[in-house]
C-alpha cells in the first residue's frame, strides 16, 4: 500500500504545488483521501473556537494528515487545497453551499460533519460531478457577498438615492414610537440616510456579547433591537425579511471578518423591494447599516459605522467576482 502522507512529507511540496492526478506515488485517490482524513480527523474538537479560527485549524490538521508542511498563512486559493484540488467545508447543516463559483466537476468536495458540542463526527470526499447531482433542480442559486475593508472612520452617504430623496416628507422630528420597524415606510416618518447616521452613530463604543462562535443569528438579534431603541421604535420586530428593518428600508450587517454575506439581494441587481402610494423601492434605494465589530472577550465592540445607500454600496464594498454565484445543493450525507 503507497504511504501518501510519507511521500509527500519527502518531497518538500506544498499544499499550493501542483500535482499530476496521474501521479501515483503523491496524488491520492478520492477513496483514500477520504480514509486518511477520516483517520486523522475524526473526533477532533474545534469547541469554543471563533470561525475563523476553526477554519485554520482544520486546514492545519489537514495538512499534517496528508504530510504537508503548515504554512504560516493560508492564501484565499481556488481551490484551497490546490495540490490535491479539493475543498474543505465544516459544518453541522446537510445543506451545503459553494460560495461564489460554480460546482467544479473535476475538484473534490471534503466536507466534515460537526456534532451541536462542535467535534468533528464524520468525514464525506465527493467529487464535483458527483456533488452537482444533489441540486434537485439542476440551477445554482444565487447569493451574494462583498469584500469590507475596514476604513477606521465612520461613514455616512452624502445622500439618499433619488428616489427615496424625492419621496420623503420632511418634519421637524420624525417620531417612529406610533409605528413599527416591520411597517412599511410612511412618507412622513422614513428618515433621511444622515438622520439615520445620527441616531445610530451613538452605538459607536458600545458592545454586544459575543455568547459563541456559531450564535450570528443571536449576536445579530441582540444588535437589531439596540438599533430599534435607537432609531426611536418602542418595540423591536425581526421577520427574517429583506430588509432587516423595511420601515426605513435599513438593512443591517455586523462584521468581525472581512466579507459580507448579502444573501439573495445584491445592492445593484435592479430588484423592486418594495412598493408604497405607486412608488417603487428598488435595492438602490436601500440603506445598509453595518457595523465593523471587533471582538474583545465575551463581547464585540462595535468601533465604527458605514452607512451607505444601495447606489453608493459598491463604492465602498465591492462585490465578488461573479456577483457572488453559488451552488446550493440540498442534503448531502456525510454519515
């Protein structure tokens, strides 16, 4: 039986070295990168860990499973394991996602399941061809993400699109206590882009818990209704819609890593969001709060504010490459 991990320790090559598939001393097969993997790999905790910080250590274990030498840093390669060409996905959900890319037929699909206490249980290698099977549908969904810099000052547009700017009615002090945040906008209580700023901008400073690794939804909850407070509602409301908050066509984004995940709507895709008294949103005319958090202990501060309209959106925070395409396939076993 050829000991791939030994050969390949021997040869000096990276992870990012290129490979023959051909190679029959140093490529390893599908079935048995799958066995080494497992070996190495199962049962490893990654417990308390922030996601980018399971992230490395995964690529790590990986890399002293199959023999190669720990670089300092990974590069954002495509794939990320370009001398074997596989990927590596770590997660609970048996839906699996491929982020900004089409499923690729020729690279393979490692994918490790976790258990609720995050130890990895199992350990599933599937080839591209093999994956795209699993789309019931045979299209790709599309989603988006952005890349945030982070600028060190608080940003506000000059101001609101045209069309959310030529709608308002202006009052000296729009009041939010007789609405909701799930209400749709009322032309005398949408507030202007700089009046959000305003009252938003006090958050700067303040923190929010950071309770685990995987609890965005309950950090992003707890920053969704400081926000309502703030905005001056009496209530805080979340639907899961898009946006977070459509009386004020505010959508809003914690960050603690350099990419924003936009989901279904991308700022400059045309699409209408909403429409009142024969007026239409379209994603344009959406604000975007988001907030660049870093994370302190058992907190996240939020150190500072980019609030930018849709039409300004890509000024700041560019789109990936592809408008963020990616492959949702439905239920893959990895038992």
């Amino acid at each position: 039986m050829i000991n791939y991990p030994h050969n390949i320790a021997q040869s000096n090559l990276s992870i990012y070295d290129p490979i023959n598939p051909e190679d029959q001393y140093l490529y390893i097969p599908t079935n048995v990168l799958e066995n080494i993997l497992s070996n190495h790999m199962l049962g490893l905790s990654l417990a308390g860990l922030p996601l980018r910080t399971r992230s490395k250590v995964v690529k790590q274990e990986i890399c002293a499973a199959l023999g190669y030498p720990i670089p300092r840093s990974f590069k954002k390669t495509k794939p990320r394991f370009p001398g074997q060409n596989f990927d590596v996905y770590t997660q609970k959900s048996m839906n699996v996602q491929i982020w900004n890319e089409d499923i690729d037929g020729n690279r393979r699909y490692v994918f490790f399941k976790v258990s609720e206490t995050d130890v990895i249980t199992s350990v599933k290698v599937i080839t591209g061809d093999i994956l795209a099977q699993y789309d019931r549908t045979g299209t790709l969904t599309k989603k988006y993400q952005a890349t945030m810099p982070s600028f060190g000052r608080n940003i506000c547009s000059s101001n609101d699109s045209p069309t959310v700017e030529n709608w308002i009615v202006d009052e000296k002090e729009p009041l939010l206590l007789e609405t909701t945040p799930n209400n749709y906008p009322c032309r005398n209580q949408l507030l202007r882009i700089n009046e959000i700023y305003r009252r938003l901008l006090p958050m700067v400073g303040k923190s929010i818990s950071y309770i685990d690794a995987i609890q965005e939804r309950n950090r992003g909850a707890e920053l969704h209704s400081m926000i309502c407070q703030h905005l001056g509602y009496s209530i805080y409301e979340d639907d899961g819609t898009y946006p977070d908050i459509i009386n004020q066509l505010l959508e809003v984004k914690l960050q603690t890593s350099p990419t924003i995940d936009l989901g279904l709507h991308s700022p400059i895709d045309g699409e209408c969001i909403a429409s009142v008294e024969n007026t239409h949103f379209y994603s344009e005319d959406i604000r975007y709060a988001i907030f660049d958090g870093e994370l302190c202990g058992s907190h996240i501060i939020l150190e500072n504010l980019y609030l930018v309209t849709g039409e300004d959106f890509t000024n700041y925070f560019p789109l990936f490459r592809g408008n963020g395409t990616n492959g949702a396939c439905e239920k893959i076993s990895v038992n």
